[in-house]
C-alpha cells in the first residue's frame, strides 16, 4: 500500500525558497569558472598575469607527472595507442632498462617524434634555425643561382638542407648555393632546414614564399639526353640485394651509366639520406636509420632541351643503426702513468666506430660516472683520501641504439711523487690526406723528445688500417689502407712517447683522412 503524505502550503514555499538558493549557487560558480580561464594550485591567491596555471611553491610537495612504461625513443606507444603523437607531452618513464635509444627511468618529452628525457643536459639538441633569407626573391630564370641562409644554430655542428625536386643545392653549413633546374612555381615550404649535433636534430624551419621559374629554351632544334638505366649501388655497402644496406653514417655510391647529350645531372635523395653531385656518380651517407622506399631516390640527365629521369625502382634502401663499435683495452691509458693519490690524471680513450658518447664509469676511485660525447680525453683528480691501491675503471661506448662492450683498465694509484715526464711529441704529418685501398700512410712527427729509453705507442682505427707492430715503437709509422669509402678524423691517429716510468701527454693529427 502507498501511503499518501499531506503537505502543508507552509512547507512548500520552504521548498521552494531551497530551490530557489541551490539554483543561484549553481549559477555563481559556472559563471566564476567561465570567467577565469587562469588556475592557482596550492594557495588561494590570483596566478601571475602570464600564466595559465600556477602552482604554488611548497616546502613539502610537488608535481607528480604521469608514470609510463616507455619502450623506445621513437615510438608513440604505449600507451596513448589510439591517439597521434603531440609534441610537447611529458611524461616519467618507469623503464629502468636503458634500450631502443631510452636512458632508462626519468622525465621525458616527446617532440619531433621522439621521446627526449629532460635530465640529460649534457647533451642539448639544438634550437630551430631562425627564418630562411635568400639572396634573391626572384622571379627566376631555369639556370638561375641564389643562396639561402639562417643564422647560425648555438650548439649546432652541421645543418641538413631540404629542396622542392626542381630546385638542386648541396650543404652542411646555414648556407646553401640553390640552381633553379625545373621551371614551374614552387609553394612556400619549398627551401627547408633543419640544425644537427651528436644530440639530435632540430625541429625544421621552412621558407614562408613561394618561388617562380619561368622556362627558357634556347634552342630551335635540339635533343633531350638518352633514356637512363637503372641505379647501381656500390661501395661500403653491407650487400647489395634489395634492400640495399648500410650501417648509419657510413657512405654507399649510386651510379647510372652516362648518356648521351647529358650538360649535367641532378640527383634527388629522400630526406635522411645527403650528398650532392652533377655527374653521373654520387656519394650517399645514411644520416637517419630507416627504410627508403623504391622510388625515392631519382637522378636526372639535362641539356637545356630537357632531361630524362630514373629512380630506384628496383632495390630499397635499408640504413641500419649499429651497436658502437669496441674499445679495446690495451688501447686506453691513463696519463700519467703514476698515478698518485690526491692528484690530477686523464684517461685516454681511442674512438670507438658509431659511437655518439661514453659512460666513464669510475665509482671505484670514489668519482660519480659521467656521460660525455668526447672520447679522446676525459680529466679527473685523484681523491686524497683514497688508499693506495688497484682500482678498475670501465668504459662503455654508446649510442641512441645500443650499448657497446664495455672495457675495463686497471689503475694503480700510489703515494708520494711522480717521476719526470717525457715532452709531447711534435705535430703530426701525414704523407697524404687522400688514398686508395692499398695504399701506404706514413706518418712522423715533427719534434720528439730525446732520450736513450724513450719509446713511442701509436695508435689508429684498425678497421680502417693495418701496421707492422714490430714498427709501432718508433718516431714514425707506416699503414696500409684496408678499407675504401670512408673519411677518418685524423684525431684518432695518436702516438705517446714514454719512458721507463713514465708517459707522455699524447700528440693526435688534425684535419681529415679519406679512402677511395
């Protein structure tokens, strides 16, 4: 049964006035949250006229990010699975494996579809290039050259310049000389760049104009250049099936056969992949690990009465990320050679082949591990409270893809004083900057210290020469080239002088070496 309740006129104007007060409070707030599109977290105060949340210092709280599982550096997810990728979102990554280009557990923030952890400060990536200017805003005549530039990149060590097909230049500096090939009009976003170091790359700046090419034929009766065969792969490349493959920063060459007719040719590389030639040859470096499809490289023979084109439609390009190569052990020294408690040493580490930076782990001598992008020489001071001893250091070559093998050196460390140093060798010359397979490098110093005991230790990258080892003692050296298509710092060619007791501080080459 329902039972019936009786109301009184006396309580329903009570509900009503109820009503009446939870609508007007409603109201306030929705009208208090639309009007204020700034928040203050922590304190009941207005934020900063700049900010759209602030969050108010605290002795004993902070801002806890989201906790992700994080798998590689370049992959969106998991977890956002289902949506695109957004720079700027930041998240704490909760992988402590340090793998697929990830620096284990940490803060990271994904721009330019990458995840980058925000700790890492030894190692920033540079800032986007300002606004391209060119030399001239056209219009331009087919032949016609004019040169782009942004100011130079704090931090950056090269630029990676992007052309519209029809547009044909070459660079690595915040300059570019542009030849307008192909007539037609070319939108804005035609000219791109981007700035580069050991870090990374920077996002891409484009030019905000478009840019005119009008046609120009100056003949009456001529012939375009000879129908082009296909593409051939060569040199330093891992095979040469489909897909074709190199290792990242390594250098392959791509041919056509020459044609008739041909003033020059223009080849077009997809972005990730540079070099730059007007013959029927290139030289191509794998700049981004990746997978080019076919189809995306295209060379052009031309005349000024046309051109005729071929791409890569039979074999793909495959541009691996390889594991840092290894240090041997044997390699590294320690200068100098006594190593005395309370004083100063540096470690000297040969470069190790893909390699971006190394973790010098020295926790035995009672100093913090570091990540640094130099091998060569890395300065530490002996702590003087640490007991005489042997004490292990270890090195570990890495890079955005993988750990190298770790090398370990033992050090003894004494008290006391050291024995006199030899002087450093002289600087080093070299036969010839440029060689061939084969070839003989010999080397020499042009000053070396005197003494009945001294003797030399030289130093080189064995994949790229070979020596006598009963002639690596003395004040110069001779190699032979055992591996082409590679240019070679000349800084990791070294040699030491030392004494019976003593090291001296190591001589490296400047410049560069290239095998043919």
């Amino acid at each position: 049964m329902i039972k019936k309740v009786k109301t009184t006129k006396l309580q329903t104007a009570h509900h009503q006035l109820v009503l009446k007060k939870m609508f007007i409070l409603i109201c306030v707030t929705f009208t208090a949250l639309s009007t204020h599109s700034q928040v203050t977290i922590g304190k009941d105060v207005p934020p900063h006229e700049g900010a759209a949340l602030e969050i108010v210092s605290n002795s004993n709280k902070g801002l806890l990010l989201p906790r992700l599982f994080l798998v590689s550096a370049t992959a969106w997810n998991p977890p956002m699975t289902s949506s695109s990728s957004v720079d700027g979102m930041t998240v704490y990554n909760t992988n402590s494996t340090p793998e697929n280009g990830l620096d284990g557990v940490g803060v990271y923030t994904w721009v330019n579809n990458r995840w980058y952890k925000l700790d890492n400060q030894d190692c920033p990536v540079p800032a986007r290039p300002g606004s391209i200017s060119i030399s001239d805003n056209g219009p331009f005549d087919q032949g016609d050259k004019f040169t782009a530039s942004v100011a130079a990149v704090s931090g950056a060590t090269s630029y990676i310049w992007e052309l519209a097909d029809g547009l044909m230049g070459f660079s690595t500096t915040n300059q570019i000389s542009i030849t307008a090939v192909f007539d037609g009009n070319y939108p804005a976003g035609s000219i791109k760049v981007r700035a580069v170091n050991s870090c990374g790359i920077s996002e891409e700046q484009s030019f905000a104009t478009a840019l005119i090419v009008n046609y120009v034929n100056p003949c009456v009766e001529c012939e375009k250049p000879g129908t082009l065969d296909k593409i051939i792969f060569t040199y330093y490349v891992v095979n040469n099936d489909d897909p074709v493959s190199i290792n990242r920063t390594d250098q392959m060459r791509a041919e056509v056969t020459p044609v008739s007719g041909a003033d020059f040719y223009y080849w077009v590389l997809p972005n990730g992949l540079s070099g730059y030639s007007t013959s029927s040859v290139i030289t191509i470096t794998g700049d981004v690990a990746g997978t080019y499809a076919k189809g995306t490289i295209k060379v052009y023979a031309v005349n000024d009465c046309g051109y005729s084109m071929i791409t890569n439609d039979q074999q793909s390009i495959l541009v691996r990320c390889p594991e840092p190569g290894t240090i041997n052990s044997r390699n590294i020294r320690i200068y100098p050679k006594q190593v005395i408690v309370g004083g100063e040493a540096i470690l000297v580490v040969p470069t190790a082949r893909y390699a971006t930076s190394y973790k010098y782990d020295l926790t035995s001598l009672g100093i913090t591990p570091i990540v640094s992008s130099s091998s060569i020489f890395y300065p530490f001071n002996i702590p003087s409270n640490l007991p005489e001893g042997t004490y292990a250091i270890n090195v570990t070559p890495v890079n955005d893809c993988a750990e190298g093998d770790r090398a370990t050196i033992s050090v003894d460390v004494q008290t006391g004083s050291s024995c006199p140093v030899p002087d450093q060798p002289g600087v080093l010359n070299f036969s010839s900057r440029v060689l061939n397979n084969g070839d003989n490098l010999t080397i020499s110093m042009s000053s070396y210290p005197s003494g009945n005991d001294i003797y030399y230790e030289w130093f080189y990258p064995d994949d790229v020469f070979e020596a006598d080892m009963n002639l690596t003692v003395g004040p110069s050296i001779t190699l032979k080239v055992i591996a082409s298509g590679r240019t070679i710092d000349a800084s990791e060619i070294m040699v030491i002088a030392n004494s019976s007791c003593e090291s001296s501080f190591p001589r490296t080459g400047t410049g560069t070496i290239v095998t043919q």
